[in-house]
C-alpha cells in the first residue's frame, strides 16, 4: 500500500519534494491511506527548509481517477467522510509554500480539484478534467465551489462541477485550471523544471508574493467545511445509494 504513494527528492531538482500517485493498476484512485501519506508529506514540506517546493504527479495516461470506489462505498454506508479527506484538503489548501501539478491524461474528482489549489499545473494535449460529483448524488469538494467560478466564471465551473462535462486540456487551459500544455512525453519533466525554477527564487519574496496573489484563505478552508457537511449528508440520501448501484451494475 504505501507504494501507492511515493514521496521523492529527486537529486537533478534541489528543493523540490514530488508527491507521486503509483498506483496505475487502478488509474491512481486515492484511498484513505494515500490521503494520509500525502497530508504527511505536505506537512514536512512545510516545516523543512531544504523542500521549497511541492510537486504532485500521477503516472502515464492517467494522474488519478479519484476516489478509491471501496473507500467511497465505505464513506456511504457510514454516512461520513473520512477525516482523511479533510485532512488532506485543509494541508493543501493551506500549503505555505508553492505547490506545482503535472497531468497526463485522465484527472477525475480530486484528480481535478487538486489543480484548483496548485500554482501551476502542467498537463499534457490528451489531458482529460472531470468532476462527476453530481452524476454520484454528491456535490463538489475541495472548496471547488468557490474557487473553480473565481477562476474560470459561472457558466464554466457549472458546466466543469454540476453538468459534469469533460474538459480537455486545451479548454482547461483557456479556463485558467492550468497554465501550460505540453507534449505527454514532456509533462513530467517540465513539471519539475517550473518547480526547480521555483525552488531556486529567494523563499521569502516568494513566499510573501503567493500570499499575495492567492489572499485570505480562511473562506477557502470554510467552504472545504461546508461542502464536507453537505457531501456527508448526500452520502446518507436515497439518491445517492441508487447512484452507487447504478455504477456498481456498470
């Protein structure tokens, strides 16, 4: 299991920590272990001076196809989300140091609203976003409520969180869900290239600039709440459970 989530330094990119999604097998569905595992991680990036930079990358063809359906099963009989969840939500959204995405090929869930708390996402041309909360009985998460619409405009995030329609890269790009896109042999390495560069600027100008541009996140962590009390509730609801066999009969 805890290959399922690897944790690198790479020597070739000094102060940069990758968080790498390795578990192809099931196109790097996150359980809760993984959940836990990357919140560890986010919290050493934070308090270690030599990681100025945190970087997530998914494998070949696929960045993560969201949520592990057993733990998600698991969430909907119990009726809640595991703290796992949050905990991973609320370390991400509160990083204090700059965090990067490459993405190549498909990203659904909180394959996309990852990138949503990212300062800069690479993903390659045949790069796939998709939120299908809605289709599941549920609603979105990782505060993508608030800042999916300041990013991208209401039509676009309703279309992205609530129709759940795809959004290829090229689209996304044009959305402002991620800046650059690239060839799908060239993901990995300029994701980690942007992170280098990153990580060789003066950290507290840096730092101090970030802050600035993305502002007060307390409304961010808010709707991280809100939305989890909301997401629990639909996990409890009629509709929901015939969702879930729906999908299970697929």
């Amino acid at each position: 299991m805890t290959d399922h989530v690897l944790i690198e330094r790479p020597e070739a990119f000094p102060g940069v920590q990758v968080i790498r999604l390795n578990r192809p097998e099931k196109k790097n569905a996150i359980t809760r272990e993984m959940y836990a595992k990357m919140t560890k991680a986010l919290t050493v990036a934070g308090t270690d001076p030599a990681v100025r930079v945190t970087a997530f990358l998914g494998t070949e063809g696929c960045f993560s196809a969201g949520n592990d359906m057993a733990d998600f099963l698991a969430f909907a009989v119990g009726g809640t989300v595991g703290t796992e969840v949050l905990d991973f939500l609320r370390a991400l959204a509160g990083a204090r140091k700059p965090v990067v995405s490459g993405v190549d090929g498909l990203a659904i869930g909180i394959g996309t609203t990852i990138h949503l708390h990212c300062d800069l996402t690479v993903a390659s041309a045949r790069s796939v976003f998709k939120t299908p909360f809605v289709d599941l009985a549920l609603v979105p998460e990782a505060a993508s409520s608030l800042i999916a619409p300041r990013i991208m405009g209401h039509q676009r995030a309703f279309a992205l969180l609530a129709a759940g329609e795809p959004l290829e890269a090229a689209d996304a790009l044009q959305a402002g869900l991620i800046w650059k896109v690239v060839g799908q042999d060239a993901v990995e390495e300029e994701t980690l290239s942007v992170a280098a560069r990153l990580a060789r600027k003066p950290p507290e100008a840096l730092r101090i600039a970030r802050d600035l541009i993305r502002g007060d996140r307390s409304d961010v962590l808010s709707r991280i709440d809100e939305e989890a009390q909301h997401f629990a509730a639909q996990l409890k609801s009629a509709e929901a459970r015939a969702a879930f066999e729906a999908f299970m009969r697929r």
